[in-house]
C-alpha cells in the first residue's frame, strides 16, 4: 500500500560522494510541534532506513527491532504505520528517530559486496505525523540532528556504544536542543514506498546462562545451552571509560574460548560478531544492541579498565530475536528422537527469520532462496507466516533482471547472479506463493508475481537444450560431493515442477492460452527427461537415491513407478537408512518412501544416530540443525528442515490441495508407524483447528481421533478402510 507523502527524505547532511567520511555515530534526527488537544486518533507514517527506533514525548514507541524489515531498496521501502493516540498530548510534543545502517549501508566489505549496492547510502528517514486527519508536522530541514552514543554500527560486525555519549532528554519536549544541526534534504532511497505488512521482530525469549562458566581475569565465556539469534544483554557496574566486550560464537576451542574459524572466514573488515560498550559510571548500567544481531550460543565477555578494578557484571542474558510469528501448529509422538528433531528444527527456523529467512545467522544473515524454499512447508505448518513469505517473494521478484534471471540471494547488491543460483534455489518464486496458497488459500501473491513467473519460465526456456536445463548448485552438501545426483537432473525437475505450477496459476488466473502453452512446456520437459535420465532397470540417472527420489517426488516417473520406488527402498536400506544424500535429496526421500507405503523406513531414515543422518545430529547434542552431517562450518542452518513438514504429513496424515486450498478440503492418511505408539498433531487452518491424534493400546488397535475444521471435508484413509469424506469429531479405530 502507497500513500502520498507531505514530507521528503532527510539526513544528517552525509553524501556519498565523500569518500574520505568515516561512517561515525548513528543519528538522532528530532522535531518538536504543537497539538492543539489530546488526539482522538494520531498515527506517525515512518520510512527510517536501515533500521530506526521511534521514541515520542521521551518514550519509545513500541517493541519492534530491527525495523523495517531488509527490502531490495532501489525498488521497494517499506514505511510503518505507528499509532501514537496515547503517547501525544495538548501543546508542545517531540518525536525522535535514532537511525542505524542495518541492510541499507553496508560499510564494511565482506564476500557479497552489499557495501556496493546500488542503493546504498546514509541512514535517512520519511515521516509525516497526522492526528484527527490534520497534518502537525513531517520530514523537512526543521529537523534537528545529533550523533548518538551509537559510535559504530554494522550488520554482520558488531555495535559500539559508549554511553558517555548519552543524551538524557533527547526526545523529550522541552529538551534543549539549540545545540543541534538542522537535517539536510537528500535523495530517496529509489524503490516504491510502501507499507510494511509482516511480523516484525521482537525480543521473543530469554535465555539464563547454564552450568559453571569458563573463567580467567577478565573474561568469562557463557554458554546459553542453545543455538540462537539476538544479542545479550548485560548489566555492569564500574567507573566512566570502563568497557565490555563481547564476542559471539556458536562453538568452542578444547581449552574453552571460543572461536569464530568456521564462521567469520567472510567478513573482511571491523570485526565479526562483536559488541563493544564503553560504560558512563555511577551506578548498574544496562545495555543490548540496537542495529545489529548475532548467531550464537556462546558469549565471550570480556572487561577493561584503566584503573586496578575491573567494572563487575551484574547479570547476562542471552535475548532471542525473530519475527513475532503466531505458532500455527504443533507436532508431538511417543519418540524421542522425532520430538527432538522437531524442537531443533523450530530453532534453527526461527533463528533463520529475523526478518527474512537466512541460510545462517551468523557468518552470511543473506536470504539464500535455497534454504528458503526448502523450508517454507515447514514454516507454513508451524507458524502464522504468510506475510512474512510474500514479503520475501515480492523482494526476490525485486531482484529479477529483465531476462527472467535471479540471484541465490535475496536481497542481492548485485551478487549472486552468476554463482549460486539455479532452479533448485530460483524456486522460491514460485514455491512461495504456491504454500500460500495451499495453506491460507489466497490467489493474491501468485497473481501479483504471475509476470515474475513467467519471465522466469522463459529465461529457462532460453537456458534449456532439449528441454532441460544444466545450471545451479545441485543436490548440495551432500556428505560425498563427488558422489551428487547429476545437476542437470535436480534442475531440470525443478524447472518441470514450476512449470506445471504456472500452468495452474494461469488457468486459475482464466489465463487459458498460458495454461495451454506452458502445460505442453511441461509434457516436452518431462518427455526429455525419462529419455535421458530413465535407466532399463527403472532407476535413474546415475542410480543416487536423490536422483530416484526426484523422479517420482516431482511426478517425472509414470511407466514403471512402483519398480523406481523398489529400488529407491533398496537403496535406503542397503545404506543402513543413513543418508546419502544433500539438501534437495533430504526432501525427497522421506516423501517418496511414505508415498509408497514405506513410511517406516522414512521414520528409521530420519531418526537413526548413526553418521550420517539427522539423528547422528541429536546423538551429538546439536540444539539446531547443522549446515553439513559432519557438523563442520555453520551449525545453525535451517535448509535439511523439511522433517518437520514431513511429521504433519505423514505421521500426522494431512495434505491441503490446490483444488480447494486453505484445507477445506484435503487429504487425511495417517501413516501409522509400528515404532511410534501415538502422534499428536494441530493446525490453525483458514477455518479453524485440525486436530489429529491415534494412539496405539495394548492389545495391538489404534483408536483415532480426528477434529475437522467446520465447513471443511476431509478425505479419510486408514489401513482396511475404504476412502470417506469426514467432517467435524471423527473416531475411528483400526
């Protein structure tokens, strides 16, 4: 949604164009003005870029963080809508905006080039302030700008505060302010201006530090007990220029420090995860960063002081950080195992949606389509997140060149078009708004990006030789990188998967000459497929499970499904049900086993603890989900996370369909488990809540109990029963 706009663009007066500037402190910019009564209604239209904090007559105005949310800002920026009724009053009121760089002005250099996006600039705001419909005041040179406490401010860096810096007042009405400099005009940012519409983020938990703390003097490493996004915060006591450092990581070194090794290696310049606080003195002094965040699960605090006492801490607390999703649904069985990997999963979930979904919160924070697709089931489960998804298809379709092309990242600064990418990853754009649609069963996502799709489609097109495509990453971090599932197989079937997709939404869109061309695109690509890749002895390719899982996860294989299936389920049990396979193949084959009636080899395949496997994860005492089985590089990576989608699916039963979408009709098949002694599973559906739960009794039955949402029909199938469309209480037992 747009608006007009009274006010323009300021800032400190900064230009790009100097390059010999050092970025310096994060600024306040303020503004006082009258109000003839207490409003009835007064609301602050707010586009604060990078990130802001919005304070009014001395108080902040709300919980947000990090806000707005990161946008591809030479096509879109997003404005916040504030309701401020409570906080203005009759006569002299004051507003102040503390700006950080966040996503907006990357300043430092690290391997993806952010500090040369085209859009980059000084931190700089849009505001108009309305109360009762009558303009009060808006963004223009009355403002008044100072250099906060915040010296430093980066991303993927760290923040410096000294609070020797601090401005008591500064948003106060009757704060003396004649000390201040006027703001400047200066040029927007360049995309639409447009409202915010998803969660934002919020101090969502808190976490004590647990067991005996390392210690030596003047340093003190915490550990929170779990992976994590956010920052700590910290209480200290201790005399002016006193400082405290602290440095994030997720592990450790044998002698209890930690390290960064596996994840800073990207980050060139001005530290890496580090967080520096210079302390005023006179009493507790409480601090937490304003525009950065870390991924962690250890904190090395360290302390300094020019005299012979040390400043003495207080208090620690580790702060997670993620958009303020509603839980959606909920997943619980009789195995330890599952449960955990679900709990790890919702980790590693959240912490990879602070804002947008990320690959990692630590060494990257960049929003690698990859990950997200092959999380995004998962998250429509779980949790209330349709906005948020749109948000991110909207900014990658920002990315989108002329040609169709996308890059593996989103937002991107221009890299990652070259490197990264492919269909496996580029199938954000359509897995997106086809979840949304599935889940919520609303058609406006996929009609907004329709043009996207298709340009897309065509840009593949324009890269196929016989109909299939060879560029992209591939069935990634597999344990063996020699022994991936052909590339031009995994790409070509996601490039058949969303050109079927298209076909759909353009016969739902009444686009019908669309539907027509690309439904024959499709019967072309998956023609070209079976010739190439089906083998005589019904395995395809060069034999991998991901490579079998594909044909038949996708609807590639038809003559001979059952055979192809086989000899998938012998390659999953001749392994010992470890996995062999990477991040693509981890979505496939679980599916495809229970699809076929193999449910409980899928089970054993995702718990058993031997190397490799997710449950080799919780054997080793993983708290998230790991970027590689062995454990090396990021151990908070979200891109192995589709088990959690695969728990509703198929222990719990349910499938939404694109007939009718949002669950008013959908498919109910349980896969009763021998090893699983009862599931519990919800879900806040358009309609209300499906609730599913069997449980096995002693003497060998299973009694199932299903709750329907009302006006919705589900199409029941249990072992030795015929297929029925249920609705409402449903018991059953078999």
């Amino acid at each position: 949604m747009t608006r007009n706009w009274n006010g323009y663009w300021i800032n400190t007066g900064k230009t790009m164009g100097a390059p010999s500037q050092t970025v310096g402190a994060a600024p306040y910019l303020r503004k006082t003005f009258l109000c003839g009564s207490a409003p009835a209604e007064a609301k602050i239209y707010l586009c604060g870029l990078g990130w802001h904090q919005l304070y009014v007559n001395g108080v902040r105005v709300d919980d947000r963080e990090l806000a707005p949310v990161v946008t591809q800002y030479d096509r879109h920026d997003s404005y916040i809508e504030y309701d401020v009724t409570d906080l203005l009053k009759a006569g002299k009121n004051a507003v102040a905006v503390l700006l950080g760089n966040g996503w907006y002005n990357c300043h430092t250099t690290e391997t993806w080039s952010f500090d040369k996006a085209p859009w980059r600039d000084w931190p700089k705001l849009l505001c108009d302030i309305v109360a009762d419909g009558q303009l009060l005041a808006k963004s223009d040179t009355t403002w008044l700008v100072h250099d906060s406490p915040i010296t430093f401010d980066a991303l993927r860096n760290g923040e410096h505060y000294d609070a020797r810096l601090e401005i008591p007042g500064f948003a106060d009405p009757d704060f003396d302010d004649s000390s201040w400099s006027r703001a400047v005009q200066c040029n927007p940012p360049g995309g639409l201006i447009v409202k915010e519409d998803l969660e934002p983020c919020r101090i969502m938990r808190e976490y004590a530090p647990v067991g005996e703390p390392f210690r030596k003097p003047g340093e003190t490493v915490y550990d929170f007990g779990t992976n994590l996004t956010g920052w700590c915060e910290f209480e200290v006591e201790g005399k002016p220029g006193d400082s405290v450092t602290l440095q994030y990581a997720e592990q450790l070194r044998a002698n209890g420090a930690i390290t960064q090794e596996e994840i800073g290696m990207f980050i060139r310049k001005d530290g890496f995860q580090k967080d520096h606080y210079i302390l005023k003195g006179g009493g507790i002094e409480r601090f937490h960063p304003h525009f950065t965040y870390h991924g962690f699960r250890y904190v090395q605090l360290t302390l300094w002081s020019s005299g012979k006492q040390l400043p003495e801490i207080k208090s620690v607390k580790a702060q997670f950080v993620h958009n303020s999703f509603r839980q959606a649904g909920t997943f619980e069985s009789s195995d330890a195992t599952l449960n955990r990997l679900q709990q790890i999963t919702m980790q590693s979930y959240l912490s990879n949606f602070t804002g947008i979904p990320t690959d990692c919160p630590h060494r990257e924070k960049n929003g690698w389509t990859g990950d997200a697709q092959l999380a995004c089931e998962t998250g429509m489960w779980n949790y209330h997140a349709r906005n948020a998804y749109h948000h991110f298809v909207r900014l990658l379709a920002d990315t989108q060149r002329p040609s169709g092309q996308l890059p593996g990242i989103a937002p991107s600064g221009g890299w990652g078009y070259n490197w990264g990418s492919g269909p496996a990853w580029d199938s954000m754009l359509f897995e997106g708004v086809w979840q949304i649609y599935l889940f919520r069963g609303d058609p406006e996502p996929a009609r907004e990006h329709y043009a996207a799709m298709k340009r897309y489609i065509e840009y593949c097109r324009g890269m196929s030789e016989n109909h299939l495509v060879r560029f992209g990453l591939g069935d990634w971090c597999h344990w063996d990188r020699f022994r991936i599932a052909p590339v031009e197989l995994t790409s070509s079937a996601y490039y058949y998967s969303d050109t079927v997709r298209l076909a759909r939404f353009a016969a739902l869109f009444g686009q019908d000459s669309d539907a027509d061309e690309y439904t024959a695109l499709a019967a072309s690509i998956k023609k070209s497929f079976n010739e190439t890749f089906r083998n005589s002895d019904g395995t395809y390719a060069d034999g991998s499970m991901t490579a079998l899982a594909a044909a038949l996860y996708f609807g590639l294989a038809e003559e001979g499904r059952e055979l192809t299936a086989e000899k998938l389920l012998a390659l999953v049990r001749a392994r010992q049900h470890r996995a062999d396979f990477g991040i693509l193949g981890a979505k496939y084959v679980p599916r495809v086993l229970a699809d076929f009636g193999f449910a409980e080899d899928a089970f054993r395949l995702i718990t058993q603890q031997e190397y490799p496997g997710w449950g080799y994860w919780v054997k080793q005492g993983a708290t998230t989900l790991w970027e590689h089985w062995n454990g090396c590089s990021s151990q908070n990576h979200i891109m192995f996370g589709d088990i959690s989608a695969w728990m509703y699916q198929y222990p719990g039963g349910a499938a939404p369909c694109f007939e009718a979408p949002g669950f008013r009709r959908f498919k109910l098949k349980p896969c009763l488990i021998p090893q699983l002694d009862f599931v519990k599973m919800t879900h806040e559906t358009p309609h209300g809540t499906l609730r599913v739960f069997w449980e096995r009794s002693a003497d060998g039955k299973i009694r199932c109990d299903f709750e329907i949402p009302d006006g919705c029909i589900a199409e029941l199938e249990l072992p030795g029963r015929p297929m029925e469309e249920v609705g409402g209480k449903v018991l059953r037992t078999v």
